[in-house]
C-alpha cells in the first residue's frame, strides 16, 4: 500500500448501490461509478456530491468507512466495530460473529442483504448474539 492512497469511496459506493431504495437514484449512481472506474475525475467529484443524497444512514457509515481508513493511514489496524458512528439498529451484519462485513439500513422494511463473504443473509446488529453460526 502505498502513501497518500485515495479513500475508496467508490468500492463502498459500489456494494450499497444496488440497495438504494429509489430507482433513479440507483441507476445514477451505478453510470457514475463505471465512470469513476475508467478514471473519470470529474465523476469522482460528481461521486462526492451524490453521497449527499444518500440516506443518512448510508452517510454515518460512509463516515465510519472514512475514519477507518484514516487511522489506516496512520498505520493503526482496527478492529471491526471500533469506529462506530452509525447506531446498531440501522446496521446489517453478518450472522458470523466474527465476521467485519456490515451494511447501513438504507430503510425500514427492506430485504437484508447478503454478507459478501459467506453469502447468507445479514441480520441486525442489535439482535446478533455473537456466537451464531
Ligand atoms: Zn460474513
């Protein structure tokens, strides 16, 4: 890894995407991450104006994202969990205990989704009890 790396933003974009409750907004920003992927600068600034308009909780964990990449930087290691800005009760995790994955609740009533490593469906974060699975 080498210094001054850019935060990924569009990774993390990339997996709450196809998640968006509004449709138009989902397509928006699927066009606007396949233009960041070709190298596109001014989508990456087009990028930092749509998470904006994202849910707010989808922006608290953006948030979370950024301030672990942050302490990255600084070469501190974190734990899954350590930064947390975002309520358990509008977090996905995976039924893994042990597993880091975790997804905002972008709203109430959606299907959860899956963790992207063990491909079974994500639960609430207030109701994992750590040890299932
Ligand atoms: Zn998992």
């Amino acid at each position: 890894m080498s210094e001054g790396e850019r935060f990924p933003l569009g990774v993390w974009m990339k997996q709450i995407a196809p998640r968006l409750p509004s449709k138009e907004q989902r397509e928006r920003l699927q066009t606007l991450l396949e233009r960041v992927e070709r190298g596109d600068i001014e989508a990456e600034f087009d990028l930092d104006d749509a998470v904006q308009q994202l849910p707010s909780t989808a922006q608290d964990w953006l948030r979370e994202k950024y301030q672990g990449y942050l302490q990255k930087q600084r070469g501190m290691e974190l734990l899954p969990g350590q930064i947390s800005i975002l309520p358990a009760s509008q977090r996905w995790v995976c039924q893994k205990g042990d597993c880091g994955e975790d997804e905002p609740v972008l709203q109430e009533g959606e299907e959860p989704p899956e963790c992207p490593r063990h491909h079974r469906k994500m639960i609430r974060a207030d109701r994992r009890t750590g040890d299932a699975g």
